[in-house]
C-alpha cells in the first residue's frame, strides 16, 4: 500500500475511530506508548495520528494524537485493514 493511501485511511480513522473495533487482530488495550523515537519507522503520520512499523519485528501499531497504541498486528492485516477502511468496507 502506498504511503499516499495509508494516509487517506489514516484520516478516514482519525474521524471515525470506532472503526478500529472491526480490525480483527491481536487484542489491543488502548496502551499508553513513548511515540516510537527508537524502533518504530512512521509510514504515515495526519493530525497526530500514525501507523507505525517495528524496525526489529515488522509488527506494526496505529497510535492515536496521545500516543496511545490504538491497534496492532502484522504488517499485512494492518495493512488489508487499512484498504478495507480506503474502500469504505471496514
């Protein structure tokens, strides 16, 4: 997925984030983090918000404007998310 539709859905979220409720990945609770300044490269990043992939694992995270861990999986399932949220199916 390019970086330019990962922030499209990003966006889509950040107005409707209930929709992180349908993401069928790993169970999440919202988790304070430290924003990801070591380990985590941002793929995209709109008001606050990024989705973020882990340098040593390749598990990536959506980190809400408070850098709270809003949800994570692999990189794949987050990104087939992220596409059904583009395509207004999620």
């Amino acid at each position: 997925m390019e970086q330019k539709d990962i922030l499209v859905a990003l966006e889509i979220l950040i107005k409707t984030p209930d929709l992180i409720a349908q993401l069928p990945l790993l169970p999440n609770s919202n988790f304070p983090t430290l924003g990801g300044n070591f380990f985590w490269n941002t793929l995209a990043q709109s008001n606050g918000w990024r989705v973020q992939r882990n340098n040593i694992t390749g598990h990536c995270r959506i980190l809400d404007n408070e850098n709270v861990r809003r949800a994570w999986g692999g990189e794949k399932a987050i990104m087939e998310f992220l596409g059904k949220v583009l395509n207004g199916i999620a």
